[in-house]
C-alpha cells in the first residue's frame, strides 16, 4: 500500500499542508481544533512522520550523541561506562531526546564527529587543544566532557583523579604494602602524544606521589597496562601469577580489571587478600557483590553522567550554567580485599 503523506492528510482534513506541518511540529500555531482534527485525520490514514523531514523542519535532530572512549567492544564491556550512559540516558528521557552511542569511525573519533547526526555531544577524557574539539566548534555543536580537563572553553564534570588516586595509595601504604603491582589503563580514542594529561596519567601521577611522600622508589613497584575489561583483568592476572617476586597488593585503576585479577588468582588457588590484597577503582555496583568485596574509590558514574547531559541541555536552550565545571566528591571505602599486614602496629 501507498504510504499516506502529508498532501493525503490536508486533503482528507480540508486544511492545508502547511497547517498539517505545524501540527505535528508547532501546534501552537494553529486552533486546538484544526490540530486535534489533523491528528485524528492522520491516525485514521495511518501516517506515522518521517523523522527526518520532521527534523528538518525543527532545525533539530533530536538526538544527544555520547562519543565512546574506545570501541565498542571495550566501551560496552566497562561497566563504569554504562553506568554513565545510564545517567545520560535518563535525562535524554526526560527531555525527549535519543541518545545515539558515537564509537570511533574508521578509527578515528575526529570522522566519528564530523558524521553525527546529533544536536549536541557528551565525551570522556576530552581536552580542549585536541583537533576534535575544532571539529565540534566548526560544526557548531554544544559539548560537555566528562573526565576531562577543565578549561574555561569546555564545560565539564570531574572528580580530582590525582587526589583520590593519592588517598587509595596512602591507604594501601597504611596497611604496610610496599610490594606493588600498578595497572594503569590504555589510551583511549582521545590520546595523543601531545595530550599527557589523561585520567590514567593522573592517577598514576597520585599513585607516584604517595609513594614518594612514603619514601617508597618507582623501582620499588611494577607496572602493567590493560583494556578496561574484565577478560583483560584476567589476563593481567594470571601474569602477575608468574612473577618471580610475587606483590603483596595490586592497585588498578579499574574496579572491572580488579575483579578479573581476583578471580585470576582464586582460579589459581590464591586467598585474596590473605595471600594477595587488590584494590580498585570507580566503585562499580559488582564491587561490593564480589567475594571478597573490593577496595575502591567510590565516584558516581550515573551521577557524572546525569550532570554532563542536563548541562548540555542547558546549553542547548540558551540557559546559563551556574559553574561550568562541576567537581564532584569522591570516597575512598576500604573493604574485604585489602589486608592489613600483620607487621604494622
């Protein structure tokens, strides 16, 4: 069958085709009596509007894009992530907006950018002299970062990364660790060279600085680097199984990673923490569920979320921000998988 179109609708109704579009676009426009009589008119053809044309119409694409640190089958597989997707979510709900999930394209998120189809972005780890953020401005689209770097150009939301990474180490310090594993995180589709000043850089930048606080060397500790993925914790985990000089405690970056390293090392027959402490990072809802439950740094990821995307919608409607950069607390919450050792008093 035919679908029905709008010239269908104006001609079955008796008004006319541009009364029909504010209809469904602008009933303001018209009488609460010609609209109600199109609408009625259209379900009885069975016209459903074309979303682009519709689009086209309000100069909108009624859609938010989140542009994904990484492909999608590392984006997806960190639950930290979807939390924040979730906060970003419920506020696209809200306002009636889509919300389109935007991996790298061709590997590269700059082309991912220039194709969205979107009114507005919401990134992680974006600093402000990266060329993608050119591309953005060129386009003309409103963005807000989360995990960025503040810059007075660049809205964004934040927790102290270097701070709390800090007050994990000296905790793990406290406890009388000095034999440690550290696994940082990859770069994400935002790294360069030129851009050192990452969440991963600055993490371990306070991991750095409690154990020179502590009088501890770097050459006291080993360093490894993984996707932020449960397989990749494992993987992690069962290599640090077979270093010769075995760490008392392993401190990640990723809660994600630290469950995959503990169940690395109670597949090999380990007691976590009487034989090995582990701690993590983000304080993800399986943190506390893992046996035993884990050490971390509790930031809100839905909250950091919800925030990034009403601050977008802020923007999209020409509304001021009350603080372009929103710093949020943090908590560092010791549980069951850090130990104490017994040579501290």
């Amino acid at each position: 069958m035919k679908r029905p179109t709008i010239k269908d609708i104006a001609r079955e109704s008796g008004y006319s085709k541009t009364a029909v579009s504010f209809a469904f676009n602008d009933p303001s426009r018209i009488s609460d009596k010609a609209c109600q009589q199109i609408l009625e008119t259209a379900e009885r053809l069975g016209y459903i509007p074309d979303p682009m044309a519709r689009n086209f119409s309000l100069r909108r694409h009624l859609s938010i894009g989140f542009l994904l640190p990484q492909v999608v089958q590392y984006s997806l597989q960190n639950p930290y992530t979807m939390q924040v997707i979730l906060g970003i979510g419920s506020v696209c709900e809200k306002y009636g907006y889509t919300l389109n999930l935007i991996p790298p394209l061709h590997k590269s998120i700059t082309e991912a950018v220039r194709a969205a189809a979107v009114d507005g972005l919401i990134t992680m780890g974006l600093q402000v002299d990266m060329d993608i953020v050119s591309v953005m401005k060129t386009r003309l689209l409103p963005y807000v970062t989360i995990d960025g770097i503040p810059h007075e150009e660049m809205p964004s939301v934040n927790i102290d990364d270097e701070k709390a990474s800090y007050s994990l180490m000296k905790m793990v310090l406290d406890a009388g660790h000095t034999k440690l594993v550290i696994i940082g995180l990859s770069d994400d589709a935002f790294a360069t060279e030129q851009n050192s000043n990452s969440v991963p850089a600055n993490r371990l930048a306070g991991y750095k600085r409690a154990l020179g606080d502590a009088g501890i060397a770097c050459q006291a500790y080993q360093q490894f680097v993984c996707e932020c993925t449960l397989a990749d914790g494992i993987r992690i985990g069962k290599q640090i199984l077979e270093l010769a000089d075995r760490p008392s405690c392993i401190v990640t970056m990723s809660d994600i990673v630290a469950i995959g390293c503990i169940q690395a090392f109670k597949a090999a027959g380990l007691h976590v923490p009487d034989d090995i402490s582990v701690v993590g990072f983000d304080n993800i809802d399986e943190a506390s569920c893992i046996s035993p439950a884990l050490t971390t740094v509790d930031q809100p990821a839905k909250e950091k979320g919800r925030l990034a995307a009403e601050a977008l919608f802020k923007i999209l409607n020409k509304e001021s921000l009350a603080s372009a950069h929103m710093q949020i607390p943090y908590t560092v919450i010791k549980r069951e998988s850090l130990k104490t050792l017994s040579s501290i008093s």
